[in-house]
C-alpha cells in the first residue's frame, strides 16, 4: 500500500498544475477523483493521440486517478460533489475563488459538510494583493518570476522561456508538500482547513533564492544575480562528435580533472584556476578554457575519462536518448504497459520509493467519466439517483 492509502482527494483541477499535483497523491496511494466538466479537461486535446481527449500531456498527469463528469453549474451537479466531499480528505482546484464562490463551492460551502476536509487553492497570486483573482499561464509566471530575465543575463540575447511548463510542474511539486504537510496538521487538529498555494510566490522564491545575490543584504552589494549559473559558457560542453555534462565545481574536482588529463600545472601557473574564489571570479575564462578542453575528444572517451576519475558526468540526452539510458533501462523507469483503451504506451515509474509502503499505478489514466456511477454509488446515491443526473445532462453517462 502506498503511504497515502486511505485518503481520498476530490480533484477539481485541469490543464497541468493542478492534475500533476493530484497525480503525485494518487502515485502514493490516495484515492483520486477526477471531477470533470461536460467538456472535459482541455488538456485532453493537446498533442498527438490515437483516441479522442487522451492526449500525451493529459495521460502524463492523470494516471491513479477515477473520472466522473458533472456539470457544476447545475444545482444537483454542485450538490452531487457537496455529497462527494463528506467522505474525502482534500479537495484540490485551480479554479479561481470568485467562480468557486458563484458556483456555491467555497471553502466555506464546502467545510460546512465536512469540517475536516482540507481545500487546496491552487491560484495565480497569493490571494491578499493586487493580483489576486487574476488568470495565470505558465509563460506569465515564467517572466514575471525572472525566468525569461535569466537568459538575456546569461547570453546577451533575447528573454526566451523555458521550453517546458517548468512553472506548473515545480509549483505542483510544492503543492504536494503543502498538502501533506496541512493533513499531518489536520490528524493533529482534528480540524480542516483552506490553503493557497499560488504560483507567482513560489516561482520567485524558487528563482530568487539562487539569484538574490548582493540584493539580499541593505543597502544591496550588487545588482543581484548568481555569475556562475548566468555564464554564457554554462552549458554541455561540446565533444567532437556530441555533448557532454560535466559540473566541475570544488577544488577536488578541478584536481581530479587536471590529474586525468595530465595538465596539473594549470592551477600552479594560472591563477585563475587557483582556487573556488579564483574561478568564480573569473568563471566566463574558465568556462571557456574547459569548452576548448572538451573538443579534444569524444563523448564517449570523456565518459571513460571522467568516471575513471570520479568526476560526476553525463550525455547530454534528447528525448529519444533518454528512454535508452542504461540507469533508467535498469530501473524499469520508462514501463510498457497496455492501457484498456489506447494500447501499448510508455509509462513513467514513480521516482521515489519506501522501504516499507509500496506504490503502484492503481487505476490506469480514465476516459471522461469512466467510473462516474461507481463513484456515486460509493457516496450513497440511488441507481434512480444516477439515472436522474444522467438523463438531466449533469453527469456524463460513460461509466
């Protein structure tokens, strides 16, 4: 059993932020329904299929997860999911708290039938300033948290984003923790409670915490920013025929590389290469001497060289290269399974692990309402029940 067996999570989430987060709880063994609107969730659509609304980006952020459709405009669709919240640990939405309140599903609504139920908002901004209540993309966060800065810093060019939706997917992350975190107060407590995770706070503390710099102390030292990360020489050093990672930071690490290569005179004849100060100071010319370095041979004769010598390295992979890794191919990590409805898929496998609590992909990513009437019967409803919300359009009839 997952750690988190027993705990049932109400996912009114869509897109990525949120169905990641919810994906991770039910990855560690909660019980996550994925409440949907008539249309579904959009991320259905994204990209490549071979079916209809099952799209990659959605099948990579909602396994371990049940589907039920309503429609929670309707009176008997917000009270159908009133009637789900007795019975369930947390309720997660990215739904903005204005629509939540016209909808008659606030923290209040919601706490009234379950006191105990913790409600996860997670939102745009934080909820007591100016942006409050505002909508919120990945490329918004992205730049207002710095991260386009970085690379006109770094290179001198044009801001760029990040090509991944490196917001929603760290935020998520930290909504796990938030989480866990408020339902371990909550077995304390005995009590529930609302929590907001917003996403422009967490990405500025995410961002800011390597590049405060000399603007973390008053009056500022300098204009903030960390020079090594924002070196344009950062990057995979190109070998002569690929490319190469390879972070040589400490003292230990530049003796270590120097003795492979045979070149221990450098940091006695160079002062740049002294010492952590020297090559900090001087980090775009050791950068750059290290770039010329790699040319010299090939990827795969560095890897020799490096790992011979204790150096942390890797291939730089893409995304074919890195289905082959041989850790990952020995770990099992990128898994074929066959899925009920889409077939032979890769499947990610949970990253973390437990000496004692076991993980497992309980439910294979739904189809649109797929467990709907099962759901409701666990909740106490009626099959005339059901049937009413079917026929009145509120609740998806796949089951």
């Amino acid at each position: 059993m997952g750690p988190l067996d027993g705990i049932r999570v109400i996912d009114i989430t869509s897109v990525v932020m949120g169905p990641y987060a919810t994906q991770v709880l039910g990855d560690f063994g909660a019980d996550v329904i994925k409440v949907e609107p008539p249309e579904g969730d959009v991320a259905r659509k994204i990209t490549v299929g071979r079916n209809d609304g099952m799209g990659p980006i959605f099948l990579n952020s909602n396994r371990s997860k049940r589907s039920i459709t309503l429609d929670l405009k309707q009176k008997s669709g917000k009270d159908a999911l009133l009637r789900l919240c007795e019975t369930a640990d947390i309720l997660v939405c990215n739904v903005r708290a204005k629509a939540m309140q016209r909808l008659g599903l606030s923290y209040e609504d919601v706490s009234a039938v379950n006191p105990k139920l913790i409600y996860a908002g997670l939102v745009g901004y934080g909820e007591d300033g100016p942006y409050a209540g505002r909508p919120a993309y990945d490329d918004l966060i992205q730049g207002g948290a710095t991260m386009a800065y970085l690379y006109t810093r770094a290179t001198g060019n044009e801001p760029h984003y990040v090509p991944s939706a490196i917001a929603d997917r760290a935020v998520a992350l930290y909504a796990v923790g938030v989480i866990v975190s408020t339902l371990v107060e909550r077995n304390r407590s005995g009590q529930g409670q609302y929590v907001s995770i917003p996403m422009f706070e967490t990405m500025v503390n995410m961002t800011m915490a390597d590049h405060m710099g000399g603007l973390t102390f008053d009056p500022p030292l300098d204009s903030g920013g960390y020079n090594r990360q924002l070196s344009p020489s950062r990057r995979p050093y190109q070998t002569s025929d690929g490319y190469v990672c390879v972070p040589i930071l400490t003292d230990v690490h530049f003796d270590r590389f120097f003795t492979a290569i045979d070149r221990q005179d450098i940091p006695q004849n160079d002062p740049r290469f002294r010492d952590l100060k020297s090559r900090i100071a001087h980090i775009d010319e050791v950068y750059g001497w290290l770039s010329e370095a790699f040319l010299e041979r090939t990827t795969a004769e560095w890897m020799e060289v490096l790992e011979k010598a204790d150096l942390p390295a890797m291939p730089m992979h893409d995304f074919e290269s890195v289905m082959q890794d041989p850790h990952l191919v020995a770990t099992d990590f990128f898994r074929h399974v066959t899925h009920p409805t889409e077939g032979p898929i890769r499947e990610m496998a949970v990253p973390a692990t437990w000496s004692r609590s076991k993980t497992s992909v309980v439910h294979p990513v739904p189809r649109q309402g797929q467990q709907g009437q099962e759901i409701l019967r666990e909740a106490g409803f009626s099959d005339d029940e059901i049937a009413a919300l079917v026929n009145d359009g509120v609740m998806g009839a796949t089951d």
